[in-house]
C-alpha cells in the first residue's frame, strides 16, 4: 500500500462523498493533510527536476477525473481508462518519467462511477467488443485501498457484455480483489523481470517473489493471468538469470488448471529524450544506453528508439521463445519485440 507523505485533496474531491469520507479518515488519523482553495492541484516551488520528482512521488492527490475522452490504447486495447494517473514506483526507465514531466505525483480519483459511465458510452457507441486498459498511465494497484478503482471497475465490466477491462502492476497487493466477481471479464498481468533489474532500477515495487505469488494467487481467482517480461537486458549473465526467472514460473504453475497464461516480451529502448529526463532525475543512473550497442528505429509518432541491434533481438527472440512455447503449463506467447 502507498503510504504518501502528505495527502492533497482538490476542492471538488470534498463534493463527493468518498472524498469527504477519505479526507476525515485520513485527518482523524493525523496523517499530514491538504486541502487545497483551487482544484488544480500545485505543488510546492522545487527548482531541480530531481526534487520535483521525488517531492511528487510522495504526494498522494485525491482528485476528481475531469477528462472523460479516452485516448486510443493500441495494441493492447481500444481505450485508456485511467483510474489513476502516476505511481509511487520509481523504476528508472519508467514512460510516466517523460509523460509526466514535472508533475510526477500520484493521482487516484474519488469519482470512478463517473468514469465508468463514460466507459458505457464508448461501447455503445462502438456496438462490440470493446476493450479498456486501468494502466496505462499508472500503475493503478498502489492507491487501491483508498479508491478502490480497480474493484468499481472489475465489477462493474462483470455485468458488460462488449466491454473487458484489464491491467498491468509490478505490485502484490492482490487480496482484495480475489473474492470479487469478475465473470472473466477481466484479464490482468504482472510485469517482471530478473532479480537483478528489479534490485537495480525498480525502486519502491514489489519483490519478484511478491509478484509471481500474487500472480498465483490472481490466476487462482480465476481471472486470465499473463505476465509481461520488461524490459529484457542483456547485460553479463542474462541468460542464467532470465532462465532462473522461467524456471520459477515452471515451479510455480507447473500444477495450473485455469487455462493458458499470456506472455508479453519487450526488450529495452529509449528515446533521446527519455535518457536526458533519466540522467536529471537519476543522476547515478547505472541505466545501458549506449548508442554503440543500439540500432536507431523511426517510430510512427515521428519520434525514434535506440533498440538492441538485429543480431541482439534474434538472440533474445530466439531464447524466450524457446522457453515461453515449452513451458510446464499452458502458455500463449503473445509476442517478442
Ligand atoms: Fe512506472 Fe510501472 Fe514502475 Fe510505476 S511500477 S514507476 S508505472 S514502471
């Protein structure tokens, strides 16, 4: 659970009742709270972007979700539905370091119904099947206690018939989502990666273990279970480690009865602009990014990537799909990019 150092609550948060509810728990508590006269949310003047950083990543900030236009969430579902913006992680290669700039506090919202009924209109509108991604900008699972965001929304998709919900954590709080009645309408994945990279450059997530745990115990829900390896780097010893990763996942799932598990592969790469945001906020940042070890890639946005090199990519395409489509239990390999 995200435990912030101080919690800001807009003035319109205090209009709905879970914001008001939040807010006298929370003071009756002596937690260090603030309420602020305008509804957009200021934190205070920090020079350095490292400070903002930090600063924003320990503020929590009850909100009410004002946007209701859902962005566009290709490939992996038609809509962004946030029902949080930001993340008391700090992984260093994070994408919410370039998204969100100087403002990389966390944002969990107290009107979620309200969200919802937009999520109705976008089905309707569309008339099948329609699929809406909790994470895209955030991890949503750290500020579930206080908004349940993710709960409202996996029993409200139960009841759609065109709608499916799902979402991506690296966190492990899993238990109260384990008794909800989901109806398969729901799939959600757990990002992981080695020990190593979680030591290195995960700070404030869970432990490997915790995850592939409360993995187990989401797939044993009942809900469809997939795990997303990412990024993958290939760094002295990858391959020993990320086959000690596979072999754990063999271990635990050997016994799995509640269907395939999906396997999502995505290899390192950042953008120009994504290292010089790393080097400001993590100034000691052990980070590979090398152009001499990368291929530069155009992307659709008119923007690149340094990506590993061909020959690199086929190394690991060759490796992961080796173990992914042999594993002790029923798998599909979504992709390896
Ligand atoms: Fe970003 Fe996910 Fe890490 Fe949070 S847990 S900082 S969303 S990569």
């Amino acid at each position: 659970m995200f435990v912030p150092k101080r919690y800001v609550f807009e003035r319109d948060t205090l209009d709905y009742p879970l914001g008001q509810e939040l807010h006298d728990q929370l003071t009756s508590q002596n937690k260090n709270v603030i309420v602020l006269k305008s509804n957009r949310a200021v934190l205070d003047k920090l020079t350095s972007l490292e400070e903002k950083f930090h600063y924003g990543k320990e503020t929590l900030i009850l909100s009410v979700r004002r946007s209701f236009k859902f962005m566009s969430c290709r490939p992996s579902a038609h809509y962004q539905m946030p029902v949080a913006t930001g993340c008391m992680g700090r992984c260093e290669y994070c994408y919410l370091n370039t998204q969100l700039g100087d403002k990389p506090y966390v944002r969990a919202y107290v009107n979620t119904e309200e969200i919802l009924d937009h999520a109705k209109k976008y089905i309707d509108k569309r008339g099948k099947m329609t699929l809406f991604e909790g994470a895209s900008t955030s991890d949503p699972l750290p500020v579930e206690p206080y908004t349940h965001g993710l709960e409202k929304s996996i029993k409200y998709f139960a009841d759609q018939d065109q709608g499916h919900f799902r979402f991506v954590t690296k966190y492990s709080n899993v238990e109260p989502l384990l008794n909800i009645d989901h109806n398969n309408h729901t799939d959600i994945r757990f990002s992981i990666n080695t020990n190593s990279i979680i030591d290195a450059y995960e700070h404030y997530t869970s432990k490997l273990d915790l995850r592939i745990n409360a993995a187990k115990k989401i797939g044993d829900a009942g809900y469809q279970l997939g795990f997303i390896i990412a990024p993958v780097f290939m760094y002295d010893g990858w391959r020993k480690e990320y086959q000690a990763l596979i072999d754990q996942l063999n271990r635990t799932f050997k016994d799995y009865k509640h269907g395939k598990i999906t396997f999502e592969v995505i290899t390192h790469r950042y953008t120009e602009r994504a290292k010089k945001r790393i080097e400001e906020v993590f100034p000691e940042t052990g980070l590979p990014m090398d152009k001499e070890e990368r291929k530069f890639k155009w992307g659709q946005f008119g923007y690149g990537k340094w990506i590993y090199k061909p020959e690199d990519m086929d190394e690991v395409k060759e490796f992961f799909t080796e173990r992914l489509t042999n594993m002790d239990f029923e798998t599909e390999l979504k992709y390896i990019v």
